[in-house]
C-alpha cells in the first residue's frame, strides 16, 4: 500500500472514534471500500506481506567474502590487544600488598 493510500485509510479510520453512530458507520463503509478500491484485503492491511528482494548470487559471496575477512581482522586485532595488554602488565611494576593494622 502506497503511503499515500495508508495516510487516506488512517484519516478514515480516526473517524471511527466518533461519538456520532452515522460518522461511525459512514467511516467504517469508506474504509472498506478505499481497501476493496485498492485491491486488497484487511488481513494484507494489517499484516503486510514483506517484499521479497531477489539477490544475485555474485552479491551474495561477495557479501560473504566480505564477512570472512571481517572475522579475521577482528581476531588479529583481538590477538594484538592480547599482546599489548602483556607488554603493558610487564612494563608496569608491581606494588607491595599492604597491610592494615
């Protein structure tokens, strides 16, 4: 349904919160023909159906592709912070436990 559509049923549909039993009615008709006009059904209105995307099989192992080398990066970069958190802990002296009395 085209946002333009939507925003008509929605205006439609507020009227149904009329104190007024004919504006009530008279909103419920015109929802229900604007739905039939559109050529569709309330279940569709209220439960869209996604929209299914094609996607190439070249998109689709480059995109995987992509994500392997991501992966791998991210554990290098895991494996460096590794190592500089040693070389920090062993450039940084230890201190005495001290004791309270």
């Amino acid at each position: 349904m085209r946002s333009g559509d939507a925003a008509r049923l929605a205006r439609v549909l507020a009227l149904l919160g009329s104190e007024y039993a004919g504006e009530r009615a008279s909103a419920a008709l015109a929802a229900h023909r604007l739905v039939k006009r559109l050529g569709t059904t309330w279940q569709e209105v209220l439960a869209p159906k996604a929209e299914e995307v094609p996607v190439r099989k070249e998109a689709l192992e480059a995109v995987e592709s992509r994500l392997r080398q991501s992966q791998r990066e991210n554990a290098e970069l895991r494996r460096q912070i590794t190592l500089l958190k040693r070389r920090l802990e062993a450039l940084q002296p230890r201190q005495p436990a001290q004791w309270e009395d």
